[in-house]
C-alpha cells in the first residue's frame, strides 16, 4: 500500500471519529428530552478501483423502531379516549351527589313516600300536606336541575369536539410541513434527524386525539389514515371541516352537523370536500371519547332520567285523577291530549261524573260504561252521554284536544271517580288521569300518559310534516337515519310499516305495544341499539303533540323540561285531592268529607306498586333512580379502570420505545471512550506514515 492511500485511510479514521464524537456529543447534550431519538454515524467501507481505501462517513440517523413508536401511537390513541370519558364521568358523578346524600334522586323520591306515610295518620293535615306536595316539587326541580347540568356537560364536551378539530387540523398542517423537511434533507443525502424527531412527536400528539394508522414512504415521509380509513395525509393534505369548531361556546344540541373531510389547495386554503366522515365514536383517541360521550352516554343517562320522571308522573297523577278535594272544585280542565272529537275513545270499564253540593252531598250523578258505548265510539260520544246522563247538573265539553267539565249550578262542584269493580281505562290508565283532569303534575310539552293508539287510528299529521330518526348502536355510531314523512289521512299503523321498510328496519323492528308505545325492538346482535329523534315538525291536527311525544319513542321527550306540581296545588296544598267519592252512593247522601284523606294510602300504595314502563320493564319508581344512579357509578368506575390500564399500556410502550431509541448517558460515554481510541489509533497511523515520509526524503536526500 502506497504513503499517500496509508495516509487516506488515517484521515478517514480520524473524520469518522470525528463525526461519531459529534454525535455522541450531540445525544449527551439531549438526554432526558422527550422524543429525541439518538444519533449514530453511519460507516462504511470506501473501496477505488478495486483498493480499501479507508472509511466514507454518512449522515448521522436516527436511532428508532417503527413498530415501536407505532405502538405508542395506538396507545396513545387508547389513552386519549379513556381519559376525556374518564373525565366527563367523574364530573357526572359529582352533579349526582355522594351515595346516600339528602339532595340526591333516591333521597328525594324517599322524602315524597315518607311524606305521603306522614299523611295517612297525621292530625295535622294541612301541614303534612304543605311537606307532601314540597317534595313533590323538590324531586322535580333536582331531575330539572340534573337535566340542565347534563345539558351543560354536552356544551362542554361540544366546545372540546371543536377545539380538537382545530387541534388536529394544525397537527396535519405541520406533519405535512415536516414531511416536506425530511423527504428534502433525504433526497439530498443529509440527515433529517431532527425534523423526523419533531414529526414523531407531532404524530404522537395527533393519535392522542385521533386513532391514526402511520405508513412510512420511501422518500421519507408518512403518510396518515385514520383507523376507521379515511386518508388525511399522502402526496395531498386534508382538514377536517366541522361547522361549531373555533367558536368557543359549544351548546347542548338535539343533533350535531358531521365533521367533513377536505382537501386543502396548495396556498394552504380549504378545498373541495373528499366525500368522508368522521361522524362516530369509532374514529377513537380524545375526539372519539368526546363524540361517545355527546351522541350517546349523557343523551342515555337524560333519557333514563326521563324515564324515571314519568313513572314518577304517572303514579302520582293516577292517585290524584282518582280523588277529590273537598269542597269539590266547581270545574276540572284537562291536558292537551292531542285528540280530536272523532278520534277513536278506545276505553273499556266504567267511571262515574259527578255533581256535588259544597257540603259534599252528591247532586247528580251518571255513571258512563265505556263497554257499552261500543268499540267504534268517539270522543264526542263519551261527552254526549256525560251531558245526558247530569241533565244540564254540569257540562262536559271537548275543544282543541282538553277535556273540560263545569258544574252549572252556583257553589256546586264536579268530581270523577273510577268504578270499583271494572275501572275505566284506555292505556293502562282512568279516565280522568288520561284526560288529565285532576293532575298532581302538569307538562305543557308531554301528556304524561301512553297515547293508547292502534294501528288503524289516524295519526293525524299532514304532508309536508317530517321527523327525522336517527339510529345508534350501543357505541354511539349512527347506524343509519330516516327522516319520516307522514301523509294526510294515514293511520298510526301506516307509520309503523314505514318505518320497518326504511333502512331503519335492516336492524331492528317497530311496533305499537298493548299502551299504544311506539317500539323498537333490535335485531339479533343488535343489542343496545337506541333511537332518538333529531328533529321533528309533526304536529297532530294542530294540537302541538308531535310524533316524537306521542309515540314514546324517546325518554328525553318525557315532558320533565317544564313540568311543576299544577299552580293551584302548589299555591295551596290543601287542594291536593286525598278525599274519595264513592260512586255507588245515592243521591242526596254526603259522599265527600273535610276528614276524608284515604288517597293519602293510595300515594303510599302506588309509589310501592310497579308500573310498566315499556322497553325499561315492569318496574317501581325507587328502582328506576336507584339503576339509574347505578348505571352513571358503574359506567363512572369502569372509565376510571380503563383509563389506570390505558395509561398503563402506554407508558410502557413509551418506556419501550425510549429504551431502544432514548440516550442511555453510560453507554454514550463507553462509545466516546471507544471513538476516542479510535481518532488516536488514526493520529498514530499518521504519525507513522509521517515519519515513513521524512525517512524517504531523507534517503533521498
């Protein structure tokens, strides 16, 4: 080997030394920085016209696995999700109250029964009375206030589901910049280190927010699709575009418009849409927690509370519709049923209308049988034989979808009572409590009671009215969604066969239950599937009730926004009507008395009693609250036990990849101790050759 190639391949150890120092140096210098990944030289052999010719020394690289940092990827994504529901829950949990606590659901329905037991054996009945009805109001102001809260965690979560957006849209924007740096330096043939250590840590942040699947390019770049599929990031960036985003304010909605997919231009602006959503839970990481818990676990837990409103309704106005308060009052003015005079009366049994003195002596008296009147019977029917029955005593009437029942003569009143033997009822309910006449509770939104329609009723919309219905699974994805459009003169059965051939039918089936409930019913491996009206312009022959508050479909149109314990009652507790006419009694006997408090049992009795509530079961009104404040601490428990293993997982597949590409400060001073032997190694050989040289000029000399 020639002088001149000894001392070539010298220098080439000395710059290769040289640059791996530089590295170590380098990594020394980041140590403990999160996302660095550390440095190494690349060596390799320089080899001229067939001759060893010493060392080439490559651009420093990084040091990193990418199935690692994948890993962290996906489980940062896991970790995002657990976190945010984790999150929302606890602070469910903390509207709700401590277990036991006096301002709790259970705590107040408690109080409605204790106080209902104080008045069967209290002396002191106006005060007991003034306690009853105070708890009554109490326990719907708590369910009102709970609603509100909900409403108010939903605008939160709203406001973070556009805040994350414009999170997501800058981490796109930079990973495409960084994208640029790297695939640049690399086609170059200079390091991208630094660049690709930025971008690892842009990715990570990105799949905290959004599952996203990584593909490593040749050219050095990545390109990003989310783990449901849709592209964000190859050869073109894409934003997502979503209406409520950068606003701030966020608001608790019925329904949400979709978040778009976009591709921008090359100045950087918003371009044409792509054709893709994100519109489900299943898009994972913060934002997939976020839209589970908007589109399904606060709407749920609304909706059961509603649920458990109007168990809570309809046992005590059943109670109230069947007593009377003493004096008798001289009219009763039912709820908006959304009937009209020739709709279909659908009862069965018998009641009693009655007209009474103010001393309580029964005046006049008829006693209608429902039976009797025939199936085909109407509205207009029962009031007709109200008024022939009295005489001209009192006066039913029937307008705009409210019963009406007046007594004519002065000081006189009118009560309603139940036969004893083959009450009346249309939905499970009387008379009375279905017409609404003597509530405890009123709604102006909901009729409280099940419509009791068949298939063959009118249903009463017009065309042009629509309803649109969403369906989601038990993960909150929207399955699909129809927008119903009734058509004049059909019936409630007509409705229910539309739906069941829509698309909402490939997944489950409608029907009208013996309560004329609209139901659904899931398909097998459907479990948990839930529908919820987004909209809804139906109106029944102008009464106000839409389909959405007649069919049931939905708790969260329950009628709890406004309902209150009627005015009267809530101004005077002594009009709460615990007295109870006996309707087999003669005339001109007293058949009301100021001591006549047995519907107070009757409060005790029903609030014990089960009711059917439909898709929730044969239940009492204690057990709905108690699973629905169960379900929220189970729900509550299992998100704080999926957010410990979530974290748990993604620390270690931090501490892995870190273990592997982080700087460990020992064995980068063993590999400084190496390279430095080796720059000396190189010197020596120079040295050497250097002597060799001034040996042969000295020869020559």
């Amino acid at each position: 080997m020639a002088l001149n190639d000894i001392l070539g391949t010298a220098v080439s150890g000395l710059a290769a030394a040289q640059a791996g120092l530089r590295a170590v140096s380098n990594n020394i210098a980041n140590v403990g920085v999160t996302g660095y990944a550390r440095e190494k030289v690349t060596l390799s052999t320089s080899v001229v016209t067939g001759q060893v010719s010493g060392v080439t020394v490559g651009e420093p690289e990084r040091v990193a696995d990418r199935f690692l940092e994948q890993t962290v990827y996906r489980r940062a994504g896991d970790y995002g999700r657990a976190d945010v529901t984790s999150s929302y829950l606890d602070r469910l949990q903390a509207l709700l109250g401590q277990p036991g606590a006096s301002s709790g659901l259970p705590a107040r329905l408690d109080a409605i029964s204790a106080a209902a037991t104080a008045m069967t054996g209290s002396q002191s009945a106006a005060q007991t009375t003034a306690v009853f009805t105070g708890n009554v109001a109490d326990a719907l102001a708590s369910m009102q206030q709970t609603t509100h809260d909900v409403d108010g965690l939903r605008a939160d979560v709203e406001s973070e589901v556009g805040y994350s957006v414009d999170k997501i849209n800058t981490l796109l924007t930079r990973i495409n910049d960084l994208n640029s740096t790297v695939a640049q330096a690399t086609g170059q043939g200079r390091s991208s280190s630094g660049a690709a250590d930025q971008r690892m840590n842009a990715i990570e942040e990105l799949s905290g927010l959004l599952s996203v699947n990584v593909r490593d390019q040749p050219d050095g770049r990545v390109f990003i699709e989310t783990t449901s599929g849709q592209m964000l990031l190859d050869g073109r960036l894409r934003q997502l575009d979503y209406p409520n985003n950068g606003n701030g304010t966020g608001s608790s909605q019925t329904t949400y418009p979709d978040i778009s997919i976009r591709f921008t231009n090359k100045d950087g602006s918003v371009g044409a849409l792509t054709g893709e959503k994100l519109d489900s839970a299943a898009v994972g990481g913060k934002l997939g927690g976020l839209l589970d818990l908007r589109d399904r676990a606060l709407p749920a837990f609304s909706e059961q509370l509603g649920t458990v409103f109007s168990g809570l309704s309809e046992a005590l106005n059943a109670v109230s519709n069947a007593g009377s308060t003493v004096p008798a009052p001289t009219s009763l003015t039912g709820r908006q049923t959304g009937l009209v005079a020739t709709d279909r009366l659908g009862f069965t049994g018998k009641a009693t209308f009655a007209v009474t003195k103010a001393d309580g002596t029964l005046l006049a008296k008829t006693e209608v049988n429902f039976d009797a009147l025939g199936p085909s019977a109407t509205v207009g029917d029962m009031i007709n034989a109200i008024n022939t029955g009295l005489g001209g005593a009192a006066t039913a009437s029937f307008s705009g979808g409210v019963l009406s029942f007046t007594a004519t003569g002065a000081g006189n009143g009118v009560a309603i009572a139940q036969s004893a033997t083959s009450p009346s009822q249309r939905a499970g309910v009387g008379v009375s409590q279905y017409f609404g006449m003597n509530d405890l509770i009123r709604s102006d939104s909901s009729t409280l009671v099940p419509s009791g329609f068949n298939a063959s009723d009118p249903h009463g919309f017009t065309t042009g009215q629509s309803a649109q219905i969403v369906l989601r699974d038990a993960s909150g994805l929207a399955l699909t969604s129809y927008t119903l459009q009734p058509t004049t003169g059909g019936t409630m059965g007509d409705i229910v066969t539309t739906l069941n051939s829509s698309p909402l039918g490939n997944f489950g089936t409608f029907s009208l239950d013996t309560r004329g409930r609209m139901r659904f019913d899931p398909a097998s491996g459907m479990s948990g599937a839930a529908i919820s009206i987004a909209a809804d312009s139906t109106d029944r022959y102008g009464s106000g009730r839409t389909f959405s508050a007649l069919s049931g479909l939905s708790g969260l149109n329950s009628g709890l926004d406004v309902a209150k314990v009627r005015a009267d009652i809530a101004a005077n507790p002594s009009q709460l009507p615990l007295a109870r006419l006996d309707p087999t009694a003669a005339l001109n006997t007293k058949v009301l008395g100021a001591g006549d408090i047995s519907g107070a049992t009757a409060f005790v009795n029903k609030l014990a009693g089960t009711l059917d509530m439909g898709k929730d079961g044969v239940t009492t009104v204690n057990r709905l609250s108690t699973q629905l404040l169960g379900n929220a601490g189970l729900e509550a428990s299992q998100a704080k036990s999926r957010l410990d293993d979530a974290s748990a997982r993604k620390d270690d597949a931090v501490n892995r990849r870190d273990s592997f590409s982080g700087v460990n400060i020992d064995e980068e001073l063993s590999q400084m101790v190496v390279l430095q032997n080796s720059y000396s190694a190189s010197a020596r050989v120079m040295t050497t050759a250097t002597q060799m040289y001034d040996t042969l000029l000295q020869m020559v000399r």
